[in-house]
C-alpha cells in the first residue's frame, strides 16, 4: 500500500486565540501519535497545495468566498461568530486544507497512491455553502468530492463523517446531488443541532445519544451505513475523520476509543475495496483532547497501511 500524508506547516499558523479548542497544537498531536505508533516511515510526505479558486466555486458561491476575504484581518483576530475566528493566516491554512483534499483525490484516482489522509486545519465539515462556523471556513470534503465527480467524471462518491458533531456543512453542500452519499454519526442533541432527514441513497443520518460506547455506534455502522454504501458502489470514499467522539474529548460525551476508530476506518477500507479499487481519503475534522488524538488518529491512519 502507498498511503501519503498531507500537511503543510501554514496549518499551523492559524490560530483562533489562547484557550480555544482547536488550536495549533492539534497537528502536533496527530504528528507525534503518528510517530509514536511507528508509522511515520510508511507514509509518504506530500506539501498541501493551495487550492484553486474554480474548486471552491463548486462549492461556495462567489459571494461566500468575497466575504471571507474581506473579513480577513491584516493584523489581530475577527470573529465571526462566537466559535469562529480568523488571524491573518486562517484563509491561507483552510486553502491549504482544502488543497490537500483536492491534491489527495487526483494522487488516488491517478494511481499514484491507495490512500491519503490529510492531517490539516481548520477543519471543514459544518462550512455551509454561504456560511462559516463550527470553527470551519471552507467545505473541503465537500470541495474534495465535487472535484472528483466534475473534474474526474466519477459518478458516486461516498463522503463518511464520523466527528460527534454532525456534518451540517458537508450535507449543505451536497444536497440533492445523488451522485454522492452522505452518511453521518453524531451525538444529538449537540453543534450544531440540526440536521436533515434521511435519503435513500443519498444520506443516511444516525444520531447517538451522549454516553452511547462501541455498541451503540458499531449498530449503527452494520446496520445503516454498510447496507447503504453497498447498494450506492462508491468509486471513491471519503471520509471526515473527527476524533472527537473519544471519551476524552471535553467538546463531545459519546465514549469512543482508539479500537473504535481503528474499526470504522477498517470496515471503510473494505468498502472500498469491494468497490472503490481500494480508494481512499481522509480529512482531519475534529478531536480535541491531544493525546486521544493523536493516539485515534495514528489508529484511524495505521488500518490504510
């Protein structure tokens, strides 16, 4: 298997200010659980490209893409809106993020790689078309999955979110095109509390209540999720990896573990080797306890090995 790692240090510049949860220190984490679970030298190092403004526009208006670049601050911080704040480097950073997707789908579909995760921020799933929150500015699981189905010409495209909090943005973005799958797991009630009903082939929505463990959430996945990707045959899968749903995690209350996320991810990669050619990319959404992080995220990367 060649797997590669998408990164690039403008992630890091970002920063929402001193006592928010996602912050820059995040990336560190996944790099040293990466490391510490030896998988460092098995992933191959790719620089996150910026991502071109006609991959944007698939899934943001101009105008949404307008606002955003004239709310960025020269200097100092913007809010906009009580969890959402830009300093200088935050449009670079999530066009870097959302460039990684970008980059990762054309490797994979080229046959230059198997799998990639992009280990980036901000992260991007509550992005809505014309609206920014939830820490995240640019759909780019999304913008990754319209890439692959307009510029590739795939037909299906699977996108598997499996953060505590729902996927508002993504299915936003993706609504009513029935060339990808939506599926999600979240607790609920949680940010942002919403979300839309079900679609047969379409979206497939599987709320948890807080304290639900691996029971709970493995049901789910057997029951909703794999029959539903099995009828869609994705050619492509894509997923939104937030390791939030650790029972670590001081933003979320469901009690995941390392084994769960090692599963997810496993029974992921078999669907995509029935019917995607074994291709894969993954996003870093949330997780916010550093070590259940980077612990999660060397469990989640070591199954595309």
């Amino acid at each position: 298997m060649t797997v590669a790692l998408y990164q690039h240090p403008e992630c890091i510049r970002h920063d929402m200010g001193g006592g928010h949860p996602e912050r820059p220190a995040r990336l560190g984490a996944v790099m040293d659980g990466l490391a510490e679970a030896g998988l460092s030298d098995f992933l191959e190092q790719r620089e996150a490209p910026v991502v071109e403004r006609s991959a944007l526009l698939r899934a943001h208006p101009a105008v949404y893409l307008d606002f955003l670049a004239g709310h960025a601050p020269a200097s100092g911080t913007a809010r906009l809106d009580p969890d959402t704040i830009m300093n200088p480097h935050t449009l670079s950073a999530a066009a870097r993020a959302a460039g990684a997707g970008v980059a990762a789908v054309d490797a994979v579909l080229a046959g230059e790689l198997d799998a990639a995760f992009c280990a980036v921020r901000p992260p991007g799933h509550h992005a809505e078309k014309r609206v920014p929150m939830g820490f995240c500015f640019y759909s780019h699981i999304a913008v990754a999955a319209l890439h692959a189905l307009d510029h590739h010409g795939l037909d299906r495209v699977a996108i598997c979110d499996f953060d505590v909090h729902h996927g508002n943005g993504t299915e936003d973005v993706v609504d009513g095109d029935f060339r990808v799958l939506f599926c999600s797991t979240f607790e609920h009630p949680q940010f942002p509390g919403k979300f839309r009903h079900d679609v047969p082939g379409h979206r497939v929505n599987c709320p948890l209540t807080a304290g639900t463990g691996s029971d709970g959430f493995r049901r789910v996945i057997e029951e909703r999720w794999l029959p539903a990707l099995a009828a869609f045959e994705p050619q492509l899968v894509l997923i939104s990896a937030g390791f939030d749903a650790h029972r670590a995690d001081p933003l979320g209350g469901l009690v995941l573990g390392e084994a769960d996320f090692a599963w997810i991810t496993a029974r992921l990669v078999e669907v995509a080797g029935q019917h995607a050619q074994g291709r894969v990319v993954s996003m870093l959404e949330g997780g916010y306890d550093l070590a259940a992080l980077g612990r999660s995220a060397a469990a989640h990367v070591n199954e595309f090995i």
